[in-house]
C-alpha cells in the first residue's frame, strides 16, 4: 500500500518526537533500555543522490566470535576483535596474527608507533603488532579515572581516550594509564547536558588537529570537543530523512576518513554515511542494498586509499566499499 505525502509527514514527526523525549528521559535518569521504534518499514528508505558514490568491493568473515571493532593501522593492516580475542589481516586480506584476550575484547586502536591497544569492559591492554603483550591498565569503578563500560577508544600522541558508556562520557588517558580528564559528563551546575546514551554504543575517534569527534546517540547528533574537555561544535537532527540521524538512538559508530570526513553508522534503520566536517551529506550506503534490518553495533574504519570498512556483526562480515565520484 503506498503511503500519500501527508501521511508519511505526520507518521515520521510523530516518531521522531516519540524517539526523541524517550531518549532524554532515559539519558536523565540513567536509563540503559533501548527504545525501539518501529515505522520506517511503512515508510520506506528514501535513497539520495549524493556528490559521492558508494561501490562495495569486497567482503570477507570476521571470523574472530562476536565481531565488535575494527581499526586499520598506517599501512593498511586491518585489526579485528571480538568474543575470540584478535585477529589481523594485511591489506590483501591475508591472516598475519591472532591472539586470545583474557576476555571478550570490545574495541581496538593502534598508536603511531604500531602499539595496539585492546579495550575489555574496564581494562586497557596493550600488545606489539605481533600480538606479544606489552601492559595492561585500568580498572572498575565508580570515580574519575575509573572504568565503567568501554564501547570504544582511539589514539593520538600520547593520549588515549576511551569512550565509557558506563559513565556516559569520555575519559582520557596518558598511553601509561595516567588518568587525565573528563570529555562529555553532564554537568547539571553549567546546564550542560553532554553525552547521552540510553544503549550501549558510544564511538569517538580523534582528528589530525587532535579534536575529539563523537557520536552523541541519545542527542542524535556528532559532537566536537577539545583534549581538554570544551565542546566545539555539534551538527545533526532526528528523523529518517537520509542526512539525519533516526531514533532511537544514532549514530551508533563513527570513523574519519584520511581526509578528515565522518562516517556514521545507525541502528533500526541500518545505514552508513559519510559527510564533511560540517555535517554536509556526501555519501549513502543504505539499508535496503547492503544490511540487515538486524544489523546493529556496525563499527568503522576506514584506509589511506579512502576505502570504508563496515562490521556488520549480525552476519560475521566485514564490508569494504569505496567511495567515489559518479560517472559523468
């Protein structure tokens, strides 16, 4: 049955202020319980055209458990982790490595240096690019400096910052486990609302200027912050619309680009993007062609030759697009 202009109006505001005061409760009061909602099938996906075009060139099995993260380091070498620990592969895809964890690894980066560093629930290890362990830090709690529920971290110099859903804020670190700062805690004395996270997703990455850039899922939006905690600018709105982000609540997982763009990932309605700094759409990768309406927790990475790598934990796979300029 198709659905007149009026009607889809109507059903996707209706949704998006639902999703919307469902997620600021939750974000108030701690709440942890994902708010489904449902429409966007009556809807339909709504397929831009875009300056950029994606073109998926390959996909492989994780084969590492329950897949969770990716990170692909200076030359092209790709880190996977999962409920299996580590698993890595050159740019050919091509195994190189694995290694186990103690316990289910969540995420992973990998410093300048080559040091990788693997994110468990509270801890932080650290291993060479061979898999040999080189420390561990980090552990649970409820202060500063403690850990909660890391869904991710990145690294950049000497600082490692960890996103803790558990705290709903960032945290950052010295590469020595040296707690640092806050980035992101509400602050009620300030009317500060910061991070909001009602499910467990929570993604940063750190630009090349050394700006912290965040998914902000319960405020569906991206956020930009200083090392030192300020926030420097958000971009964003709700809806189903292909540049906005649906609730509830997205985006879940993000990655820069060598060139500085972000790509996003949502849930619900599964779906990567790419835009400029700005928050201008230029790239769709949609539901309806790639993922599983299951798919969810897509985590991304991206390589020096612009190619994007999407998880898509719900089958083991990892897909790998490049983005371009359409023909003509």
């Amino acid at each position: 049955m198709s659905i007149t202009r009026t009607t889809y109006s109507g059903r996707l505001a209706a949704a998006v202020l639902v999703a919307v005061a469902a997620s600021w409760a939750c974000g108030a009061v701690g709440c942890r319980k994902h708010t489904d909602i449902s429409g966007y099938e009556e809807i339909g996906e709504r397929i831009p055209e875009t300056e950029l075009r994606a073109e998926r060139v390959r996909t492989f099995e994780a084969k590492v458990g329950e897949l969770r993260g990716i990170a692909i380091d200076a030359d092209d070498r790709i880190y996977l982790v999962g409920s299996l620990g580590v698993r890595v592969l050159n740019g050919e895809g091509a195994e190189v490595a694995t290694w186990k964890t103690p316990e289910d690894a969540r995420a992973i980066a990998v410093a300048d240096d080559g040091t990788v560093y693997v994110a468990l629930t509270t801890r932080i290890l650290t291993f060479d690019r061979a898999g040999k362990p080189l420390g561990a830090w980090g552990a649970e709690g409820t202060r500063p400096g403690e850990l909660g529920h890391v869904t991710s971290l990145a690294v950049r110099g000497s600082d490692v910052v960890v996103a803790d859903w558990g705290k709903l804020c960032l945290q950052r670190f010295d590469t020595t486990g040296r707690f640092i700062n806050l980035i992101g805690k509400r602050d009620r004395t300030k009317d500060f609302i910061g991070i909001l996270a009602p499910s467990a997703y929570l993604d940063l990455a750190i630009d090349r200027d050394g700006r912290v850039v965040v998914g902000n899922p319960g405020r569906l939006r991206v956020e930009t912050y200083s090392l030192s905690g300020e926030l420097l600018g958000a971009w964003g709105k709700p809806g189903y619309q292909p540049e906005r982000f649906s609730p509830c609540c997205n985006p879940t997982n993000l990655a820069l680009t060598r060139d500085g763009n972000i790509v996003t990932a949502e849930k619900g309605l599964p779906r990567v993007k790419v835009y400029d700094p700005t928050g201008k759409l230029l790239a769709y990768i949609s539901q309806r062609d790639y993922f599983p309406k299951e798919a969810k927790g897509m985590d991304l990475a991206a390589d020096s030759k612009g190619r994007i790598y999407v998880l898509e934990p719900f089958g083991g796979v990892v897909m790998v697009f490049e983005i371009g300029r359409p023909p003509g």
